[in-house]
C-alpha cells in the first residue's frame, strides 16, 4: 500500500529546496512520504530513500558544471543554487590508472578513484555535503553525526564553513588523528565510552528528543547517503561516460556500495551511458565482516558483530544496509571479501609503493581484497576495474607505524654510504 504523509510545518522548508528530488521511499514496501527528516517508513519500519523525476539530463548539461559534486546537482536532492551556499565543494577527485599495481597483481586495467584528495581527505566530503544542504532547508540548529573519524572531521569542517553549530560523536578509542582533525574544526568533539554501535545508538536517542538537531546519517539519512552517488557519476564520467566491468568497494555500513550500484541504474537510465553488465565486490575486514559472514554463508541475515580490528573507519558491526549490500554482490555477480589486519597493513603499502598513493586502512582493506579476489580467481584479470580509495592514510598511521621506517643509520660520509650497499 502507498501512502504519502506531510513533513513537520516547522521544517520550513523553501520551493524547489530538494531540486528534482519528489518523495522518500520505503525501501522494503514501497511506500512513499513526502520529503521531510525521515528516515524509516511509517508503515513497516523500514529505511527510506529519495525518489526523483528527473526529466531529461544530458552529458553537456553535466560537464557545464562546477568540477566538484555540484556537476550533478540535477541528480541529487538540493536546490538549483546550490553551488552558491558556503561548503567545501568536494568531489571530482581523480581517477588514477594504476599500471604498476595492475601488472603487480597481474590485470590488464585497473584504476583507482582516489577520494583522499577532498577537502578533509576522506569521500565523508561528499555525503556531508548533501546532508548539509538538507539541514539548513529544515531549520536545524545543530549539525551533528556519529562517527568512527572521517564523517566526524568532515561534519565538523562543514560545520565551521556553513556557520552551524556542530556536535560530532566518536568512540573514545578512535585513532588520534582523527580525534585531532575533527577537535580542530569544533570545540563540541564528543568521545563515547563504547563502540560505534554504542554511539550510534545514542545519537538516535538524541535525534528522537531533539527535534532541531540534524544528524546525518540519522534523521536525515536519506539525503546524507545520495552523496555516495556522486562516485559513480564521476567514475563513469571519466571513464568516458561508460561503466567500468568489476568495482571493488569497503564495506562499512554498506551505504557507499549501494548509492555507487544506483548511480550506474541512474546513468543507464537516463541514457547517459550504454547498459552493460558489471560486478561489484565488497570488501571488509575480518574483525568486522558481518557481511562477509552471511555472504560466504549463504544467508540473507546479518549477524551483528562486535568490532575488533586496525580498520576503525569499517567497524561497524551492525551495517544498516548490508542486506542490500547482499543482494547487489549477487544480483551483479560480485562477492563481499574479508581481509586479516596483516593483509591489511601490507596493501596500505603495496599501494604505496606502486602507484604512490598513501591510503587509511579502509584503502588498505579494498586494496588487500583485490588481492585476495585476484588469487582466489573471482576477478577477471582481463576486464577493467576499478577500485575505490576512502581516505588518506595520514589519519591512520597508527596502523604502519611498525611495519615502516629508515631502512638503515648511516654516518654523514660517502664511506658509509658505500659500506651500506644502498643502490
């Protein structure tokens, strides 16, 4: 049954506030809300997406645009003038054709879509973006996320560019970097005794009794996740408007996965690519692999898991949309894999020392299970791939701090530089 229910008189909101967006849309029964800061369905409880009518787009209409997410404005859930509101302007970040990794593991093409160039250095920029642009449209008073460091460091900098107060949630144990990187933006950095589970579940409590506070990947989740498109839009752009033939992805709450799958049904939709078939894998740790776990099993359950690994940034035990995340590995012919923390900090460095990319253990865990997939004979080693990089490894060097160092001591002479057989 379809129902359609009104948003609060108090959001405030203006014409044309969510662009071409029209509803929310139940994910599980299809229901349909008009737009407002929910995000579980009144009928059956389920999560809620946007529903669009988009009209006509066209390749020119996009590339006329600002080279940052707002290119493809006309595909997400903001207003026309976007680009005019004080934000980071994430996005369009390169596309790198990884010729050294891709011999060193033996593909024919492989690329990787760098993220770790945005604004706070994680693809967190993106999501963050569209979730902002949502809390301002509904009046909210505090900016405000649960986090394991990326979204808290971009919700703070956001924050502090828009002029809204923020409030950004971490589990105490979190790496110190990004503690640091998200204290720097705002002075209203929370540590949770617990984990991210823990502290998710007090943000929700909070957002149930706080009705001006906009947590974005809460109440106003489903705005929040459209952001995760906008890597799909731009990978298949500068691929040259056409899709890639396997994607690897990590795998966290799943949200990133499941927008990238959307953004390609999108493209193709609108005839801005030509249909193809792809497939998507998933990548996890092994201290944090719910998904991995059911997807090997053969189940369509997620069993919750209680995270115990290097990967801080995919510990989540409880991943809202691992269902999905299920379903599109299947559906596409894809898998979700699992890597151990010591694959994990040897491909944080393979990928250094190939393509000269420094990236966080989330990279480390996408690039370890391209490997994996590689060795286990689930990729085609002759299509063409593409691999997503989250983060910089500078906020997790925590992780390689024992694995790297100075090679040797040598004293200030050209003896000693002999002597150590250096090159």
């Amino acid at each position: 049954m379809s129902v359609t229910l009104s948003a609060p008189t108090s959001a405030g909101t203006r014409s044309g506030a969510f662009g071409r967006a029209t509803n929310l849309v139940c994910r599980e029964c299809g229901a349909t809300l008009e737009i407002g800061p929910f995000y579980a369905c009144f009928d059956c409880f389920g999560p809620l997406e946007i529903g669009y009518d988009f009209g006509s787009v066209t390749r020119e209409e996009i590339e006329s645009g600002p080279r940052n997410i707002w290119r493809y404005k006309a595909l997400l859930p903001v207003p026309d003038d976007i680009e005019l509101s004080p934000n980071l302007e994430p996005g369009f970040t390169r596309l790198l054709d990884a010729r050294n990794l891709a011999a060193e593991l033996g593909l024919k093409k492989l690329w990787v879509k760098d993220d770790s160039t945005n604004p706070t250095n994680s693809f967190k920029d993106r999501v963050v973006a569209c979730a902002l642009s949502a809390a301002r449209e509904f009046g909210s008073r505090v900016f405000a996320c649960p986090s394991t460091g990326n979204l808290a460091n971009a919700v703070a900098a956001a924050g502090a560019r828009a002029g809204i107060q923020t409030v950004v949630f971490i589990p105490s144990n979190l790496e110190t970097p990004k503690q640091i990187n998200s204290a720097i933006f705002t002075e209203n950095l929370i540590a949770v005794d617990g984990n991210y589970d823990d502290v998710n579940k007090l943000a929700s409590e909070i957002a149930a009794e706080e009705d001006d506070w906009a947590f974005v990947n809460v109440n106003i989740r489903p705005f929040y996740a459209e952001g995760s498109k906008t890597l799909g839009y731009e990978i298949a752009e500068q691929l040259g408007w056409r899709l890639p033939d396997q994607i690897v992805i990590p795998v966290a709450s799943g949200s990133q996965l499941t927008k990238v799958h959307k953004a390609f049904k999108e493209l193709i939709a609108l005839g801005l690519v030509e249909e193809k078939p792809y497939k998507i894998f998933g990548a996890q740790a092994e201290g944090c692999n719910p998904v991995a776990t059911a997807y090997k099993a053969g189940v369509d359950a997620i069993r919750p898991v209680k995270p115990d690994t290097i990967a801080k940034s995919l510990a989540i035990g409880n991943p809202a949309d691992g269902i999905y995340v299920l379903d599109i590995t299947r559906q596409t012919g894809g898998a979700v894999e699992e890597v151990s923390d010591s694959e994990i900090r040897d491909a944080i460095v393979l990928l250094a020392r190939t393509e000269g990319i420094f990236t966080e253990t989330a990279g480390g865990t996408t690039v370890g299970v391209l490997k994996k997939l590689v060795e286990t004979g689930q990729l085609d080693l002759e299509a063409e791939t593409v691999i997503i990089n989250t983060g910089h490894g500078l906020k997790t060097l925590d992780a390689v701090s024992g694995e790297v160092g100075p090679r040797t001591t040598i004293a200030p002479t050209y003896e000693s530089f002999t002597a150590a057989g250096i090159a």
